[in-house]
C-alpha cells in the first residue's frame, strides 16, 4: 500500500485482501497505514498459507526500499490502485 508514487510504503499480510483494503481505505484501522494515508493498493502476492505469507513480509520489511519501488514496478509500472481489480 501507498498514499503516492514513490511515496509511503505499507507491507502488510491478510487472510481477506478486499477487506483490509476496504478498512485502510476507510481509515477503519489506526496505526503506520492510517498515519502516513496509505490507502492505495500497488502491490500483491498470493500465498496458499498463513506461515509463507508472513515469512514473505517479514523479508520484504528488510529489503532496501529501492528493491521495493522495483518489486511494485514490475507488476504496476503506473502505481495504479489496483483494489478495483481484486473482484
């Protein structure tokens, strides 16, 4: 998640995707995303269970935030809002 290009990022993991974004959206859930207005969807992956997908963002917490611009890019070159694609 982000609030801009290049801007403020947010790495989370969820069991129900459209959910949590619906609530960062809303600002239905104060903490880092609420704070710094992260409320557009960039980024995702899909994992089949709980333990990969939390592994996945703790190692993703530790990359260099270029890595990350680059990650986004590969998948949304125009950081376009992709929670209207997730139905």
């Amino acid at each position: 998640m982000t609030n801009q290009k290049n801007g403020t990022l947010y790495i989370g993991v969820t069991s129900d995707l459209e959910r949590r974004i619906y609530e960062h959206r809303e600002g239905l859930t104060p903490g880092f995303a609420w704070k710094y207005g992260c409320t557009r969807l960039v980024w995702y992956e899909e994992h089949w269970d709980i333990g990969s997908a939390i592994q996945r963002e703790k190692s993703l917490k530790r990359w260099y935030r270029q890595w990350k611009i680059d990650l986004v890019e590969t998948m949304n070159p125009n950081w376009n809002d992709l929670y209207l694609t997730l139905w």
